[in-house]
C-alpha cells in the first residue's frame, strides 16, 4: 500500500466527518462518515454548498469565522453547531476548522473536521433540565437559559427569568457582593459555594447556596451557576447554635467540675470547677494541675496521668485557701483544637464520704443493705412513712426526713404509679421496679429509677425497701439522643442528598431523596442488603469501607463509585460515611450525592485535554510551559523545529541550563514575570543556539498559569519564529535604500500612490508638477492631469496588473499650479513599498518631443494639402493624397496589415481607407482598383 492509498483511508475510514472546500463553501471532497453522518450519498452530498445543510441559526456565524480564517485573519477556528440531514432531522457537531495554503503561502483550501456529539448534547440538555438543583446559566450579567427547578425555587416561570439579570432576585443587600463574586470567577478566581438570599414576588425570601464555573457560550464569556435550598439546613444549623448555646449554659451551671490541659498545665475549666477551687476563671488557666493536688495525692494523680487511665478514681484536692477535700476524678485523653488535650471531670465527695461514714456507724441490721445500695435507701412503712434513710440530698437533714411521707419527695404526677408499686409488693411480696420524677431539693426535679423489694419479718411484709439511682444524666441524654434524632430526620428528609442509615448490613433509615433516587420504598430498603445498591465490583471495598468505620480504625471516608437503581439504571455517586448512633445502638451514617454529569463532565474534560494536545502540536508557534523553577513542562513540536531540541531533552530541565542564550535576551525576565503575575511580550529578539548550530530572530509572549485555586503554579510561553520575515524586511530596507538612491537622482519623476494618495515623490517629480511633496500628498495624484486628460487617464491605468507589471505608456498634459502645461508620458505598474501593495507611476517629461512632432504634424497636412489640390486636377475619382498613397500598395498586392506597417497607421485605418477607395473608383475588387489605377496613369 503506498503512501497515498493509505492517506486515502485514514481519510475515507477516520472516525470523524471531514470535508474539503473551497472559498466560495463549495465542497471539493468528503468522507464517508461525513456522508453517513447527514443521510446523503456522495455524488448528493457533493452538490451542495455547506449552508445548505447547515441550520438557519448557525450560518452567520459559521459564515463570518470562514471568512476570517480565508483571510488569513485567524488560525483555525473551532464551534459547536447544527448540520440538516437530509431527512431534515438535526444533528450536533464539534466542527474544527483551519486552511491549507498554496506553495506561495495563499489559502487553497478549507479542511473542516466534524465529531457528533448529538447524544452528549441531548445528554447536556437531560442533565440540565432534570437537575434536582436549580441550574442558570448566566450570559452578559442576564439569565440566558434555567432549568424547571430553578424556576421553582426563585417563584417564576423560566420564560419570566428569561434576559432577567440576577440582581433582581436577590435581596438588596446581597446584590453587590454577587456582582462582584461573578467578576471574581470570570477573571480566574476560585470557585466556592457562596450563600444568598433571593426575593420572590409574593415577597417571601429563600436562602440559597450557588456555585458557579466558567464556560463559554456562543463565543461568549458565561456563567453556570448551580443552586441549592438551604434554608432549612440554615435553620437546621440555627437549632444547632441553639442547642450548643444550651450546652454551654448547662455547663456552666453543672455540679461537676471539667478542665481541659495539656502536658499538666491547665487550658480551661468550666465556672464550676472553678468555684470548686475558689479561683476565677482566669486565675487557672496556665497553672500546673499538680499546685490543685494535696502533696499526700500528687504521685497518685501523676501516675494515673502518665497511664492514661481512663477511669474514675479518688484523691485528695487543695483549693486557694488551702483546704484540703476529697474527690472523685474522671480523665480521658481527647483531641481538642488540634491538639491532644486530657479532659478531667472533678466532682467534690465531701458529702459522700460522710455518709458513708455515717453507714459504717449505722447499725449492723443495714450495712448489708447500706453497702449494695447503688444511691439513696429508704425503708417506707405500710403508712407510707420513711422509717430509714441511708442519706440525704444537699440541704436537708436527716431528722427532718425521717417520718415524714415518701410522697412528699415524688413529683405528683408519679404518686398514683408509685402507690400500686408499694401496694403488690406488700400483698404479692414481689420486687416492682418504675421510674419517677423527685423533686428533691424543692423547686428542682430529677429522674430516679426505683426498686422495691419487701422486708419480711415473722412471715409478714413489715417494710418495702425503696433503692433509688439517679438517672437524670441518663434521661437526660435519652431525650438529647431523640431530639437529635428527630433534628437528624427533619434535616435528611428535605435534604437534597441521599442519606441513609446502615446498621447490622440493612438499612433502618433512608431520606425521601434516598427512596427516589433507589427506585425502592422504605419498607423495601428496610429489608435490603445495603451492598445490592452497589455495582458487583464495587461491593467488596463499600463494605470494606463500612466495616472499618464501624470498627473505629477509619471513622470519616469518602469515595466515588457506581450504583445501580431497583430497574438496573447505573449511576456515578460520591459517598461519605461516619459513625453514629442509631435508636441506641452504633450504625453508620451515609451521604450520597449524585456525580454522574461531573464524571460525564470529566470525561468530557479529558477528551477536550486531548484536542488541546493535539492542537497544540499542530501549531505553527511554539508552545512550552514551565513550572516555578523555570522548568520545562511542555515542548511541542514546533518548538522542536524552532529549536531543533527534541522533547525529551528538555522536559523537566531548568531553562537557563539547557539555553543559556535566554538570559542576554531579557527572555529569563519575561518568564520571571509571568510567575509573578504579570504578562510579558518581546519582539524581535536574536538567537543562537550553539548546540544546533540555529540562529536568527524570535518574538514571545508569557503569561502565568493558575490552578483551581487562582494559585500561580508556573508559565506558559508562546515562541514565534521570525528568522524569514526580519531577513525579508532587512532585504525589503536595502531594496528601499537602493530605490531611494535612484530615485533621488532620476532625471524622471517618480511617484508612489497608496490607492489615490500619493506617499512618495521624487525631486523630479516636485519639478514636473510644480508642487511639493506635501502639497501633492493633500490632492487626488490624478488632479495634476489636465481636466480634458484626466477620465481617459484614469481609466487607462484603472486596469488591475501583477505586482511589478508596467502599463504601456501613455501621454497628457500636466497642469502646474500657475498654469503651464507640460506634456508626460506615463508609465505604471504595481509594487510594494515599505512592505504594503502601492503603484508606481513613472512621469517623462516629452514636452519637447510633442511640441515638435505637432510643428511636424502641421507641416506635413500643409504639405499634403497641396499635393492633394495638385492631384485632384488630375484625379478622376477625388481620392485623396492618403487613399493615392493607400492604392500604390493595394495596387502593389499588399495587405491591410503589411499598408498600415509601411505606412505607420493601423490595421483598421489602413482597412477604411482600402474601402473608401473601392467606393469611389466603383471598384469590385482590390484587383480591379489597382487595374484601373495603372490605366488611368495614377500609379506606375
């Protein structure tokens, strides 16, 4: 297979449509999958002319950038636009266009290239129209296009947003800092979510998060902002400042003690622990925890520290008085702001450790009964009197408790439940169990959790003992647990997020968007294996994941996988789990976000990677790019060409290393300031490359390279080899020398014109006209011409030529500005100067010559006229002395052409003078002319 039958099926089998044409869009040749791609047969196809097949509303612009590519004015030029099957269907394509030029550098043809991407369009429209976030995209600070939801969330129709711009939805305050958040990313910045209030018309406001990237639309700078409701998240996040509020006032009023140190100094403490030890606040922070210890303590407390114990244990403390009291202590090593930090919770068991003092004194009867009880022991008669009390709340006294009814202690609403508790434990002598409020001391309540066993003596229930824990720290946290979870269901279920709860491998708990988005019903997901959500090769690393978060060994992960609904639809979901507790026991929390258009996307992203790869190896300019350290990141092959370095030489090499040329040439400066942000652009600088032996003129222009962020993370460099236009403008400078050493001391007079204005004249020239350079280059060059001279003049020369092609010469009268007249012969021709297309036009001045052949013309039509009145005496026919002069030569044999070279006139003068004489010598013939001429003695 030679080379051009393979150039010939790269072409006819290539994956991609490509048609040739030429100027006028007629097409020269196309492919087969251009042919296929439309529904037309070569041969129909081929008749056609591009805006033929191409839809309405994409001609002009189509159009207009052909044009400008077949004049050189751009590149290439690249569009996504719609093609008219022949069917009359509509197909979307990614049309790449660029020219191929001649061997003298002029367009010969256009090559257009063309990728369906219908389906990626209809999947773009799917995704945009069936977004569960509102999506806007935003051209010249106006709503160009939004989706159904967006529509939705702002309270109007989509066609009411239409050309609507963006202010006028958001509440007057948040205007400015929107206008300036989109000028922000469309100059480059970074993208991060942004928070805004929208006003809809029935007045009602609505919080939103938006995010928005940059994209292109219709040649134009846009934005596509995509928007979520956040109001009741915002209102979500309100309750939980709420209830931290609620926790810190909690904490400052609980009846223990907490500090947080570090390495034995103290960090902070809690206004309790600081009452505790008799300090303010602000006194214990920085002081070693050791000073809070009693000596007889702090080797106990030392070693417990340095265990990392974790459990409570007893010592003995020492406030700022002095005083010495027992505690209870209970630390734990956390992190906390970064650091890990031990957390201890202090609680004063003066109280306690005198009770159970007094139950050591307390008769033996009790002990047994005083030493198992969890809390507080009380023996409760059958009329309801306490009979004993192991101890007492803060603030009472013993002999105030004993005797008196249980009931006085029990919050009324529990009377009736504690009363039938009492009454079967003396008539059944079972053991009853309930819990209840105590309002102990007065005015405050807590939660008690009781058990009462019988005291049997002789046979009978004497006594019910009453055991009583308290529990409030635990009811407490029960009631926290079930608000957070109620908060936890109202948050989820308006979430836009799938959320869901695993637990023993099923799923106990999933949002409404969960239950959408899976195609199954709660009671469904209940009874589900959470693993069948996934993809059968991503099973095995999901419950990997969840096990390890379970565990504890990897608590917060996210991860990108593929999931598959109840009807077998697979999509792209990024998914972040964490602990949690669920209904008491632990589970883990799942939150899913769909990300199947941004993997499309990236996708997308990738491949336009790799037309930008292409691109930039086909590029006629060099192209590099280099990292802070002025490394090299990018070589393209023109730069391999330019440079005669090949890529692999020079990637990853310092610049300055590999060229050391760049420094004398202020290139080093040029990309030292593109890292620091500024653009920067040489022209016509030398070079030498010793290694390659290359040498002549380069122009380049830096520019700084961001990332994501809008960090500089190196530069880019457009180099552009000028080594064949700076020797042809040198070249160009010494012809122009030469032509202006001539021309200044020519004898003729030499004029430049740039279309009708003169750009050039010579002092020859000055002298002809009579005017100066500066005058003549304020009139039309023709006015110099006189008046009866000019259109004749001007429609000789009006004739387009090659460039260095001479008119044949041509005479008229120059008028000076004080009215002489001179005669010049003309001669023009097209030419370049200083690099532009000009004429010249070249003066001789022939007054001279004219004057004289006019003296000659009138001496010679003298002459003739007396020859001819002499002739005419003996002319019987009246032929004057040209047509006697014409008929030797006709009678000679001539013809016309041979008369008029004899004679110096024309073939067609030469022609009407052979006619009027057969006219008048009623002659059938030129032979018969000159019979009768040599008759009748005219002619020898």
């Amino acid at each position: 297979m030679d080379d051009m039958e393979r150039l010939r099926r790269v072409f006819d089998e290539g994956p991609l449509g490509i048609a040739v044409l030429d100027a006028t869009y007629r097409l020269v040749d196309v492919n087969s999958r251009f042919c296929d791609m439309l529904g037309y047969a070569r041969d129909e196809l081929m008749s056609l002319t591009f805006p033929e097949f191409t839809h309405p509303e994409d001609i002009s612009k189509d159009v207009s950038l052909a044009a400008k590519l077949f004049r050189g004015e751009i590149p290439s030029y690249e569009i996504e636009k719609r093609f008219i099957m022949k069917d009359g269907e509509v197909v979307w394509g990614l049309l790449h266009a660029s020219v191929v030029h001649d061997e003298s550098g002029e367009p010969e043809f256009g090559l257009e290239m063309v990728e369906d991407i219908t389906e990626r369009k209809r999947d773009f429209e799917a995704l945009f129209n069936n977004q569960q976030d509102g999506v806007a995209l935003v051209v010249e600070d106006r709503f160009s296009r939004v989706n159904a939801r967006f529509a939705e969330l702002l309270g109007r129709s989509e066609q009411e947003l239409g050309g609507m711009p963006p202010a006028e939805v958001l509440v007057p305050e948040d205007r400015d800092r929107n206008a300036e958040r989109r000028r922000e990313i469309l100059a480059g910045g970074a993208q991060f979510p942004s928070q805004y209030d929208i006003v809809r018309p029935d007045g009602t406001t609505l919080s939103i998060q938006a995010i928005s990237r940059p994209v292109e639309h219709e040649g134009k700078p846009a934005l596509l902002s995509f928007v979520r409701d956040v109001s009741e998240l915002e209102a979500a996040r309100r309750a939980l400042e709420q209830s931290e509020e609620r926790f810190r006032r909690l904490s400052e009023g609980a009846i223990e003690g907490t500090a947080i140190s570090e390495q034995g100094i103290m960090l902070d403490a809690n206004p309790q622990f600081a009452r505790l030890f008799g300090y303010e606040l602000s006194e214990l922070v920085g002081v070693s925890v050791s000073s809070l210890v009693a000596p007889e303590s702090r080797e106990l407390v030392s070693k417990q520290i340095a265990a990392g114990n974790d459990r409570p244990y007893e010592h003995l403390a020492i406030r700022k008085d002095g005083t010495i009291f027992p505690v209870q202590a209970h630390g734990k090593a956390m992190e906390y702001e970064g650091r890990t930090v031990r957390v201890t919770n202090i609680r004063d068991i003066t109280e306690r450790r005198r009770a159970d003092e007094a139950l050591r004194e307390s008769e033996e009867k009790w002990r047994s009964l005083a030493e198992n009880a969890p809390d507080f022991v009380f023996l409760v008669g059958p009329d309801e009197k306490i009979q004993y009390a192991n101890r007492v709340s803060s603030g009472q006294r013993m002999e105030d408790v004993i005797g008196t009814s249980v009931f006085n202690y029990i919050v009324p609403e529990y009377h009736g439940a504690a009363r039938s508790a009492m009454a079967r434990v003396f008539e059944s002598r079972t053991t009853e169990t309930f819990e209840n409020k105590v309002a102990v001391p007065p005015g405050s309540e807590s939660w008690f959790s009781n058990r009462l066993s019988p005291i049997i003596v002789g046979g009978h229930v004497v006594s019910v003992a009453y055991i009583s824990t308290d529990i409030t720290e635990r009811r407490e946290a029960e009631e926290a647990l079930q608000e957070s979870e109620a908060k936890l269901r109202t948050v989820t279920e308006a979430s836009p997020a799938a959320i869901l709860v695993i637990q023993a491998g099923k799923i106990p708990f999933a949002n409404p968007a969960m239950v959408e988005g899976s195609e199954y019903d709660a009671s469904e997901l209940a009874e589900l294996n959470y693993l069948e959500l996934f993809l059968p090769d991503g099973r095995e690393e999901a419950e990997r994941r969840v096990e390890a978060c379970l565990d504890g060994s990897e608590l917060y992960q996210t991860w990108r996988h593929l999931t598959i609904t109840k009807s077998g639809v697979e999509g792209w979901f990024e998914t972040t789990i964490g602990p949690a507790q669920f209904q008491g026991r632990p589970a883990v929390i799942a939150v899913s976000t769909d990300v199947t258009g941004n993997v499309r996307a990236e996708q997308a992203l990738r491949e336009s990677e790799e037309r930008h790869r292409l691109l930039i190896d086909s590029s006629l300019d060099g192209i590099l790019a280099y990292d802070t350290d002025i490394r090299y990141t990018l070589w393209n092959r023109a730069m391999e060409k330019i440079t005669g370095f090949e890529k692999e030489r020079v990637i990853g090499q310092q610049a300055f290393e590999v060229f050391p040329f760049l420094t004398d040439v202020s290139e080093s400066d040029a990309m030292k300031q593109a890292l620091e942000g500024k653009p920067g652009r040489l022209l016509e600088m030398p070079f030498t490359i010793p290694q390659t032996g290359r040498e002549g003129y380069f122009e380049s222009s830096h520019v700084p390279l961001r990332d994501a962020q809008g960090k500089i993370v190196g530069g880019m460099g457009i180099i552009r080899d000028i080594t064949d236009r700076k020797l042809a403008e040198e070249e160009l400078q010494q012809s122009e020398v030469r032509f202006s050493e001539l021309a200044e001391t020519s004898q003729a007079a030499i004029f430049i014109v740039a279309g009708v204005k003169l750009v050039y004249a010579n002092p020859a020239g000055e002298r002809l006209t009579g005017r100066s350079l500066d005058e003549l280059q304020t009139i039309d060059f023709w006015e110099v011409a006189h008046p009866d001279d000019r259109k004749a003049l001007v429609e000789h020369f009006d004739v387009p030529r090659a460039v260095g092609e001479l008119a044949s010469p041509y005479a008229f009268r120059v008028v000076k500005p004080d009215g002489k007249v001179r005669w010049a012969e003309a001669s023009a021709a097209m030419t370049t100067f200083k690099g532009e297309n000009a004429g010249a036009v070249i003066l001789l001045d022939v007054t001279d010559r004219v004057l004289a052949e006019q003296a000659t013309q009138l001496a010679r039509e003298e002459l003739e006229g007396k020859v001819e009145r002499q002739m005419l005496r003996k002319n019987p026919y009246e032929l004057t002395f040209r047509e006697l002069t014409v008929l030797h030569h006709v009678a000679a044999g001539e013809a016309d052409k041979e008369i008029a070279a004899e004679l110096g006139i024309s073939p067609l003068t030469a022609q009407n003078h052979v006619a009027s004489i057969l006219r008048k010598m009623d002659a059938s013939s030129r032979t018969a002319a000159g019979v009768r001429a040599v008759r009748d003695g005219l002619v020898d």
